[in-house]
C-alpha cells in the first residue's frame, strides 16, 4: 500500500515566503512632532509659562496635536480669565474660545478637537492629577451639534487653584512639506512589544528625523490669554505664548508604540515612549513614508 503525498504547487509556496517577508513590514507609520516656543520652558515633558501671578501649562499630545492648557493661581487672590479675550491664533487666523450662543445646531470649525479626542485629553490630564472643567471642544468633521447650556465668558479661579482647557486642533488635516532635505537617519536597538503574545524583545530599528530652525519652520501658533484681579476688568494682564514645529521622527508602528509595561493596577499596557505634553503625532500610510518612497 502506497501513501500519495501530494507537492505544494510552486505558486502557493511562493505566496507563503512573501507572506513571512511582508509579516515585518507595518503598514502605518507615525511622524513625532516636537513643539518648542520663545517664552515657556520644558517641564515634566510640557512647555509651561509662568509669572509671579500664574503658570500655564500645555499638552499637545494627542493625533493631529491640540492646543490644551491648565492655568494655575499661584497668589492668595482670586482672579479671573475673560475667554470672550481670548484666542487660538494660527496662520494669522483668530479662533475664538467663546462664543455668545445658548442653544444652536451648529457646524463644527476645522480646528475644534473631536468628542473621542477630548476624552483621551482629559485621560492625559487626569494621569497628571490636573483639575478638569469644562471645555470649548464639539464634535469635528462637519457634524452637527447642539449647546445644551450657554457657555462661561469669565471664570473664576480661586487662590492656589486651577482650571483646564481643551482647545483647538493644531493640524487637522495634516501639512503638506513637513520632510525637506535636510532628513537625517539614525539606527537604535531598543525593545519593542509582541501584540500577538504581550512579550517584549530587542529589535533594530531606523527612524527619521528632520530638524527646524524657528525661523523656517513650517508651522506656527500663538495661544492669547487675558486675565485679571477685577471682575469688571478695569486692569487687564496677558499672556501671550508663541510655538511652533521643532523637530519630527518619523518611525514604524512598533518604535512608536514600545515595549510592553506594567501597569500599577496590574496588567501590561504599551508605553509609547514618545508620549508627552510638549509634542503630539500624525499617522502616515507607509506608501507616503520616507521609507515607503
């Protein structure tokens, strides 16, 4: 009695060696951007401004980044931010963080942070022990909403106290000529994390970084506030922060994400070590990647 064993045609074993090679490709990349500015200084990975009087405090960190902030009371007096005074500004636009309306359908602005995204801001904060109120943030890509209640012009923030605030959305839609020519390609090896098993292991790994001078950098913003000890206004003080774009890495899904790590309530959980409040990301399809090119 003979067995019959029966070869793979050549084609299926073809499709199954290119099958293991394209099993180490990712299909999404993830550039970094870094966010620096001329008056704030770097603290715990956020940019922060202080005076005698306050500190402001930035997180960008989020896709398309977003222009959210803490304002801190640092004297044994109450003070107050007039937000009908204050701005989001970008390319010369203004946007406005308050608006005279009650209850409206509305189309949502380019630039205003999704209801998903504003939760995953709040999550950031919260792991920071920062207080949370109330936001400007709608729901984004044109959909309609409804303001339920009438939006606080002034706010009060007692002595030693402090507020939050979701702002705008830094880039929306992304932005075009981001790599130039002066891209630099830097090796490490660096422990990444398994999705498939929750194991870690070491791998090499490239990247891609691009630095900017503030002068030519491609991308700019300024955040305007105005605040004072009066509620009537009669002595207004301002802060003014300007940033803008930095540095980039451009890097694949696994650098991006990390290694595994565990978490103090148990469990494991990927780290993403670039997170932080001074920088945020953009996804990029590998066929639009400098690797992909």
């Amino acid at each position: 009695m003979s067995t019959n064993i029966q070869k793979p045609a050549r084609h299926c074993a073809w499709l199954f060696a290119l099958s293991i090679l394209l099993s180490g490709c990712t299909s999404t990349y993830y550039n970094v951007l870094d966010v620096a500015g001329s008056n704030v200084v770097e603290k715990s990975s956020c940019l922060v401004y202080e005076n005698d009087t306050l500190s402001v405090t930035y997180n960008f960190w989020q896709e398309g980044g977003v222009a959210a902030f803490e304002i801190r009371n640092k004297t044994e007096k109450p003070f107050y931010v007039d937000w009908k005074k204050c701005s989001f500004v970008v390319g010369g636009k203004k946007f406005d963080y308050w608006r005279d309306e009650q209850v409206a359908a509305t189309t949502s602005e380019e630039y205003e942070v999704s209801t998903s995204a504003m939760q995953t801001i709040i999550n950031y904060w919260s792991r920071r022990k920062s207080t949370t109120t109330g936001s400007s943030a709608s729901l984004s890509g044109g959909s309609s909403i409804t303001t339920v209640r009438k939006q606080e012009r002034v706010t009060f923030i007692p002595p030693r106290a402090s507020i939050y605030r979701i702002g705008y959305l830094l880039l929306p839609n992304g932005l075009a000529g981001l790599i130039s020519s002066r891209v630099t390609k830097k090796d490490t090896i660096i422990l990444v994390g398994n999705k498939n098993n929750g194991t870690n292991k070491k791998a090499s790994k490239s990247y891609y970084q691009v630095d900017y001078p503030k002068e030519s950098s491609p991308f700019a913003f300024r955040n305007f506030i105005t605040y004072s000890f009066d509620e009537g206004f009669k002595s207004e003080y301002y802060v003014d922060n300007s940033f803008y774009l930095s540095k980039l890495l451009q890097m694949d899904e696994q650098l991006f994400e990390g290694p595994f790590v565990e978490m103090s309530g148990g469990g494991l959980a990927l780290q993403y070590p670039f997170e932080g409040g001074k920088s945020f990301f953009l996804k990029v399809a590998r066929e639009a990647s400098i690797e992909g090119r």
